[in-house]
C-alpha cells in the first residue's frame, strides 16, 4: 500500500513524458496538465491525511530494505509541502494557460514543467541523499529550459549567471556526498543520523556540514543571492511565479531536514552560522527591495527576506520556531505566487517596469488593486492573513531561546517588506489614473481568476489555520525529535 508515495513525483514524471509526444496539440496539453495535476494533488491529500493517522510511510523500491536501497519517505513536514506545491501549481496552470503564448506551449513549456514538479517533489519525499542530488538536478535542468523560454536577451544573459552559480553549488553537493560517505559509510538520511551520532559529529563532519550548509544556501538564496533577483525577474511572470514560489524553498527544506536530522550535535557552529547568514540576508534583502524602481526587482529582493526570515527558525530550533518556520514556508509559497502574478500582469497592462511611470490603475482594474493591497498585508505579517501567525511562532520561538537580535532584526525587515510594497501601491494603483478608457487593456478572466484564487488561499490560510496545525505540530515534532524518523525508516517491515 506504501507504493502511492511514489505517485507524486511518478505521475508528474510521466506527465511530462506524454506531453512531449502531444507537442503541436495545445489544447490537449492544456487538459492532460490539469487533469494530472489534480489527480497528484488529490493523491498527496490522502497521503498527508494517512501520514498524520498512521505515522511516517516509507517506500523501499526494489524490494531493497534500508540503508542498502533507494527510499521515499513521507512525513507531515514533506506532504505538507508536496500538497501546496501542487495546490500552488494548479493554480499558476490556470494562469499560464492565458499569459503563454501558443508558440512557447508548442516548445514543451508543459512537459519542463512537469519534470521540473517532479524534481521538486523528489526532493521533498526522498531519504537519501544521493537521489536528493538527482532529483535538485532533474528540477535545476528543468528550470534551466523553462527560465530561456522565449530567448529575449535578458533571458538569456541572467540564466548564464543562473545556470553557473547552480552547476557550482551541484559540484560543491557531489563534494560534500563524497566526503560524508567516506567518512560514515551511507548516504541514507535516518542511516547518516545514528551513524553521525555514534561517531560524534567532530571537525571533519563539522567541515562537511558546512559545505552541505554552503550548498543549500546557494540553492535558497541565503546570503549568496547576488543571482537570484536578476534570474526571476527575466522568464516569463508564470515562469517566475513558479520559480518564486517553490525553487528556494527546495533549498530551504533540505536545509531544514538535514541540519535537524543529521547535523544537529554542533549548533553552536553549524546553527550560528545559519543565524549570521540570516541576519546578513535580511538585511540585503531589504536594503535591494527599497533601492530599486523596478517592479520584478523589488518582488525578487523580497523573496530574498522571506529566505532570510525562514531560516530564522531554523537557526533558533525550538519546536515553536520549526512550527513558525513551517506556517511560514506553507504561506510564502502561496504568496510569493500571488506576488509575481500580480506583478507580471501589471507588467502585461502597462507595458512599463518602472513603479514611477505608473499611476491609479486601482481605478482601471480595481480587483488587481485590492488583491496586490492583501498581498502586502499578508507578507508584512498583518493579521488574519497567513503571515501572522508564522512570524507569531518564530517569535515565540525565538525568545524562548533568547535569540533578540534575530528577532529584532526579523520583525525590522518586515517594515522593510510593508515599505517596498507600500512603494508599489502608492505609485502604481494610487492617485490619477494615466489609462484612458480607449488605451485601457481588458485583463483576462485566466489571468484575475489565479490571482483571487491565491488571495482567497491566504485569506483562508490565516482564519482557518487550525484545518492545518495537527499536521504542523506533527511535523516540528518529528523535525525536533530524529529518533522518530529514524524509527519510521530503518525499522523492519
């Protein structure tokens, strides 16, 4: 019965497959795309819903028990996010089924997207890190067509800067594979766990997590982010939405289980660095969303925060701050959807990127107006919304552990966030409208419909938390207690 956790990343994997065969048919595209992506995300529900009455699942393939075999395995913090990337994507196939143009659906814009799901949940299911390698590369490869699609020249200046800082971050992981076997014999993550403990984690594995720290730190955008605002600002807005939402969280989510699971005897190194590099992140991250005029410039630096901020939890570790860490993760996935959205198809209406050549659209399109008004509210943590009650969280976390400066400087940057948005609503959708009703441009329903969708997701994320606060709580705990995980996946079935 353990076999359905393969189906997430299996059905997408196959998706994609077909696709390719079906590449001068966009309207089949169009319906076999949704059709499996919602099929996926009904089969993921339903995996979180067992995962949380039956304990963590784990998949063994080829009949080869652990740590000898390739391994899935499914627990609250994985599902959680495997359920909202999926919930997320719909979402943007609506979206991008009336913002791309037929001639790039007809160069397997689908099936790259679909590889590029596939490696996004590969990575957050998988128990080895070897296949956690394979699957950032089938999501990295993915991106790399995705992010070119159209050929403009800033495409494809950015994805050089793209594409190198990612080869070298996957030749630093394959480095940091190599060394760790060699120092402990196994690559399974609850195997890497017992045997780190038993050994203890002395210098060298204290300098082998750094390198893994450094790696995934490149993959989220923490501190070494130079290439990132430029890249998500360069593809086409489905293409960033989809890059905002999830890429960095991949990142941040292996970063996450492998510095609670496995490198987690060492914080006063390992976690203080991850503080430090926070903090340093945060810091940039606010200083480039107020410094700059561009309208994709500021939503990227933003998502740069939201690293930063993140992490925090992280770099505190108590079980309020994983929790927040999580409420967190699970709304900024949405959000920064619904950011890059709004942006594009102010973008589209106007023709213009430039926040100070724009005015009063809030009178030509009113629901956009008030959409991108929730969004700014939601990121900068203003109740209801789904940001709230994360920053609540990693707050709470954070004097519990008496972490004050990184809370003082997390909740900082979210004035930073207010005001680099409030920039956007006062000079975009305020004041006299320079749209005249003869230049004035129809908004498609397939491109309002995807925004309100994600507005009414965070709206409903922050009123009716509690829908999901057994899973989260599950999920912190298992992240706070290994021995858990480890049971899960090494007992005998």
């Amino acid at each position: 019965m353990n076999n359905i956790i393969a189906f997430p990343m299996i059905i997408p994997l196959l998706t994609g497959i077909i696709l390719v065969f079906f590449r001068n048919k966009v309207i089949v595209q169009r319906i076999i795309s949704m059709i499996s992506i919602l099929a996926t995300l009904g089969i993921s529900i339903y995996i979180l819903q067992k995962v949380l009455s039956n304990g963590i699942l784990r998949l063994d393939f080829g009949g080869w028990l652990p740590p000898y075999g390739i391994l899935f395995v499914a627990d609250s913090f994985s599902m959680l996010l495997v359920v909202t990337t999926l919930v997320v994507t719909a979402i943007l196939l609506v979206y991008a089924f009336s913002s791309i143009p037929k001639a790039f659906e007809k160069m397997f814009f689908y099936p790259f997207l679909f590889f590029l799901i596939a490696g996004v949940v590969g990575s957050f299911l998988t128990g080895d890190l070897f296949n956690l390698f394979v699957c950032f590369e089938v999501m990295l490869l993915s991106s790399y067509a995705l992010i070119t699609l159209g050929g403009r020249k800033i495409q494809l200046v950015e994805s050089i800067k793209y594409i190198s800082i990612n080869v070298l971050s996957s030749w630093f992981f394959l480095l940091g594979i190599a060394y760790l076997y060699g120092s402990v014999g196994t690559l399974n993550m609850a195997h890497l766990s017992m045997r780190v403990a038993e050994v203890g984690q002395g210098p060298v594995l204290t300098v082998i997590s750094i390198i893994f720290l450094l790696v995934f730190s490149l993959k989220a955008g923490l501190l070494l982010y130079y290439w990132l605002p430029g890249s998500y600002s360069a593809p086409p807005t489905v293409v960033a939405a989809l890059f905002g939402a999830l890429l960095t969280k991949v990142g941040m989510y292996a970063m996450i289980r492998v510095f609670t699971l496995i490198f987690y005897h060492e914080p006063q190194i390992t976690h203080t660095l991850i503080g430090i590099m926070a903090v340093i992140t945060l810091i940039g991250g606010s200083v480039g969303a107020i410094a700059y005029n561009d309208l994709r410039r500021i939503v990227s630096y933003n998502v740069i925060i939201s690293v930063g901020f993140i992490l925090i939890g992280l770099a505190v570790s108590t079980e309020s701050a994983l929790q927040g860490t999580i409420y967190y993760l699970i709304h900024d996935m949405i959000v920064k959807a619904l950011l890059f959205l709004i942006a594009g198809t102010i973008i589209y209406l106007t023709g213009k990127t430039k926040i100070e050549k724009m005015s009063g659209l809030i009178q030509n399109y009113p629901v956009l107006g008030w959409m991108f008004f929730v969004t700014m509210l939601s990121l900068a943590g203003i109740p209801p919304l789904s940001g709230f009650i994360g920053k609540v969280y990693i707050g709470q976390g954070s004097i519990e552990a008496g972490a004050f400066i990184l809370l003082g400087i997390g909740f900082l940057s979210s004035i930073f966030v207010l005001y680099s948005l409030l920039r956007i609503f006062m000079n975009c959708f305020w004041g006299e409208t320079i749209i005249s009703v003869e230049d004035e441009v129809p908004i498609k329903k397939g491109m309002i419909v995807p925004i309100v969708l994600l507005g009414i997701l965070t709206f409903g994320l922050g009123v009716g938390v509690e829908a999901i606060a057994p899973y989260v709580s599950d999920a912190a705990n298992t992240l706070m207690n290994p021995q858990i995980y480890i049971d899960a996946v090494m007992k005998r079935n």
